[in-house]
C-alpha cells in the first residue's frame, strides 16, 4: 500500500498477546494499525480519528464487542458507517448471529491465522489489491 | 577478601548453610566455601557489620529485609532468551496440542516459568507462542514468572537486556519486540511486558506455591540441582500441585524427574523429554 492510501484499522482487543499479533500482520500488510483494549476507549479514539475498518474482539471487560457495535452503529454517520470484523472463540451459529444483529459485517472465528485476517481487513476496508 | 570481614570459621561456615538451606533448599557444601564466603562477605559490606556473629543476630531478629537480601546474593541468574529451544519447539508442537484437547471451553492456558531470573524465560515463553502457534489468539494465555529473588523480578518486569542475553534471539524477533534504549540496551515492548506477570515464590514453602493455582506447563530448569534430596522432593511434590492434571513440566537438560519423584509420567516427544503429572483416575 502506498503511504498516502494506506488504510487505517482500530484493533479492539483485550489481550496484549493478540494484539500484537495482529498487528504483527497487518503492519506487515501494510495497514496503519491503532489499538484500543475495551469498547469504551475505542468509541473515545473513534471520536479524535475515524478509522477505514474496525476489528473487535467480544469478550472485552468494561465494554464488550457487542455493546461497542451497538453503541457504534447509533453515532454520526461517519463513524456509524465504519465496517466491523469480528474476532471471536465463540462459534456458534448462536453467536454469529447475535454479531449480525448488533451490526457486525463479518465474523471469524478463532484461531485466526494471520494470512486469513489480512485477507478480510483488504476486503472490508477497501483495499485496491 | 577485604581486611574488615575476618574469613568465616567452621561453625560459622555452618550455621550459615543451615540457614539458608532452612530458607531456600539450597545446599552449600565445604566445595562451595569460597563461593558462599564471598557473597555473604559482600553482605556484611553492605550492612556495616564486621562480626558475623552480629549480622547472623540481624538475620534471626529478621529485621529489615536482610534475609531476602542475603537470599538475593545466593541466587544464580544467568539465562538468555531462548535458551533451551528445543523445550519451546515441544512446547507448541506437542505440550499446547495435548493440553487444548482435554482442556474446556473458556479456560485461559497458564504456563509457569519457575525461577524466571530477570525475565528471560517467560519473554521468550510469549515470544516463542506468538512466533510459532497459531493459536495464539483463541486462548487467553497466562504467563507467569516467579523467583525467590526480589532483586531479579524488578529487572524483569523493567524487561531491559544487554546483548549477552539476546544473543540467540534472531535479529528480527529483537527489532519486533524490543525497543532499543542505547546501543547497549534493549526494553520489551510493552504489550509484551503487559502481558506476563511476575512474582515472588520459595519452592519449598507449600503456601507460596499453592498461591500461585494450577498451571497447564511449568518450566523450572537448572533449579533443582542446587536442592538436596528432601528439598528436591519436598519442591517437586509442590510443583506436582501446581500441575493441571495431565498438565506438564520441563526441567533443564541434565536434570531427570525420575530420580526425584515417582509423581510423573515421563513423556518422550520428538523434541524434549519432559515429564506430565497422570489425568485423574489415571492412577490407583
């Protein structure tokens, strides 16, 4: 990715080991990479700078992944309209579903290997391949 | 030898071994007397006592924090980042595997490195795991690192390394997760830092380790040689407790569980052989 279109992603995730290793990835595919640990921190980052995709984990403390997608989906159309993957060990169609209707745009289950995330940020954040 | 601190006599020689074997295990012969006379000619420096029979009166009035000081100086801390790296090539081809497909939904992954010196082992426990197993997100993974050293554990929740100790680690691992501070020094990264805790614990004190729960893997290499053989016992049927049941312990390359305990199982995968307190039931 150039530098001038390089695409901007908020990492929603509690736990530092995950963190870095998404970031891991996307840095090395390119992405500017931002990081927030919980659903209330990543609503206070999205108010200073949007960013072109989100990537949230569920089980969060303080905000968890379904709350923050709920309480994003109700703010100003610029933030509002920011696409949502979700990363999360819970697999059933159960919870998938609930993701759908809290307004995620897409789901991956856990564990996911750094080529399939990379793969998913391009594809929700608009990447020119 | 400065000429203030007399050479220690035979009694005194004696009575110092027996206290720190009371306190820690460890077992001092008569070999090791330049060694035991050094460090604790070193504490009475630093205390201003020119007597021993004075500074051992401060040992047992337990005043201050003397006796951990003095424990401190008898510690050995000398490790580097993956050392032993066939124990972690086992510990994610085979340990993890094994232990995931018996473990329930929802339960965090602890691995315990035990005695952690000043962080070497633990980091590289994180390292190793985000490196090399994929499942390194669909798990909380709690890392532990525990020393009887106070001194040691501030460095290694400081997480700063010279060269010496980053020597086997490939130059990219450095860059990644280490930032530098001068050309000297490096600090790990935060979220690294972040994420493995320290404390402090004595093998041989069941209240100290029971505190610390039950562990998936334990890593607790080239302590137990300093122990004697009801020590050794005594820290191996503590460190059977903190196992998981099926869960698992490495000890370092010369040491063998088998001729301390008959608690475990030993396990032989292609990498390491390490040893694995029985499933439940497993056993009579």
């Amino acid at each position: 990715m150039a530098e001038d279109q390089k695409k901007r992603v908020l990492l929603v995730e509690d736990a530092g080991l995950v963190r870095m290793y998404y970031r891991e990835a996307l840095q090395g595919a390119g992405f500017d990479v931002d990081e927030a640990l919980n659903g209330i921190e990543a609503l206070e980052k999205l108010l200073t700078a949007p960013v072109d995709l989100l990537i949230v984990d569920v089980n969060m403390p303080q905000m968890d992944g379904l709350t923050f997608i709920r309480t994003l989906r109700r703010q100003t159309p610029a933030i509002a309209s920011i696409p949502v993957l979700i990363t999360s060990t819970e697999s059933s169609p159960q919870d998938i579903h609930a993701a759908r209707i809290a307004g995620a745009n897409f789901y991956l289950t856990k564990p996911v290997g750094q080529e399939q995330l990379v793969l998913h940020a391009r594809i929700l954040s608009g990447c020119v391949a | 030898m400065p000429a203030d601190v007399p050479p220690v006599t035979g009694e005194e020689f004696r009575v110092l071994c027996e206290f720190l074997y009371r306190r820690t295990g460890m077992v001092f012969t008569e070999a090791k007397r330049y060694y035991v006379q050094r460090r604790v000619t070193e504490r009475l420096q630093a205390t201003g006592f020119t007597s021993y029979a004075h500074y051992f009166a401060r040992l047992r009035a337990d005043s201050g924090d003397e006796i951990e000081q003095l424990i401190n100086a008898f510690t050995v801390n000398e490790t580097y980042f993956y050392r032993e790296e066939h124990q972690l090539r086992c510990l994610t081809s085979d340990l993890l595997r094994e232990r995931i497909r018996t473990k329930p939904r929802g339960r965090p992954i602890r691995i315990w490195s035990v005695p952690c010196s000043t962080g070497e082992e633990p980091y590289s426990i994180a390292i190793w795991l985000l490196e090399n197993w994929p499942e390194v997100d669909a798990y909380d993974i709690d890392i532990v690192g525990s020393d009887i050293d106070t001194q040691v554990l501030d460095a290694a929740r400081a997480g700063v390394f010279g060269k010496r100790a980053l020597m086997h680690l490939p130059p990219r691992l450095v860059n990644q997760y280490l930032e530098p501070l001068d050309g000297e020094q490096w600090r790990i990264v935060e979220d690294l830092r972040q994420s493995v805790s320290f404390s402090t614990v004595n093998l041989v004190e069941m209240a100290e380790t029971r505190a610390h729960g039950r562990f998936d893997v334990i890593f607790c290499r080239n302590v137990l040689i300093y122990f004697d053989d009801a020590s050794r016992r005594l820290a191996a049927e503590n460190l059977y407790e903190n196992l998981e049941p099926g869960g698992f312990i490495c000890l370092g390359h010369a040491e063998s569980m088998s001729r301390i305990s008959p608690l475990f199982d030993v396990c032989r995968y292609a990498d390491a052989i390490v040893y694995q307190r029985p499933m439940e039931g497993a056993r009579g």
